[in-house]
C-alpha cells in the first residue's frame, strides 16, 4: 500500500467517515442550488446546526436535511460539505469538525 493512500485510509478514519467516502465520486450534473431551510428551536444550548445539502444517490441529487447535532468536544466548529467543480465533473468534500 503506498504512503498517500495509508495517510488517505488513516485521516478518514480519524475523521469518522469511510475510505470509501474518501473516493470522490465525479457527477457530470452541477448540484442545484441549496435549499433555504427553517431551522427549528435547539434542543439545547450546546447544539449546533449542520444545514442541509445535495447528496448524489443512485444517479440524482437528493437532498439531506439540516440537523442540530453536540459538537465532539469543546469548541469544535462544523466546516459544512460542499461540492467542487473540476474538469473531471462536480465531487462532494464531505462536512467535518474542526
């Protein structure tokens, strides 16, 4: 196994997300533009949105509603997904902790 792939492997799984979400997936298709969401009330003070995104499954986007979620530790701050176009098509960065 070479180094990039290992290091790769190892910062997914630090991050709590699968080596197979580590492969882009290339979409030909640009995302639609984000929906506006109404967040509801917080179930605590700690609570932190994530908003909503596409999601490309089986051929079409869908979309993923926001979600209030407890950050993983103290002062951790969500870095939200987003898609990135390339010549190669549009591939989903997955949102993480920061």
């Amino acid at each position: 196994m070479n180094r990039r792939l290992f290091a790769a492997m190892t910062l997914t799984a630090s991050l709590g997300i699968s080596a197979v979400d580590a492969v882009p997936v290339y979409v030909n298709i640009a995302p639609p533009a984000p929906r506006v969401e109404v967040k509801i009330a917080a179930p605590g003070p700690a609570y932190i949105w994530t908003p909503g995104y596409y999601a490309w499954r089986k051929g079409a986007y869908a979309w993923v509603p926001g979600v209030w979620v407890l950050p993983p530790r103290p002062h951790a701050v969500w870095v939200a997904g987003h898609w990135r176009s390339t010549p190669s098509g549009w591939y989903w960065i997955a949102g993480h902790w920061r």
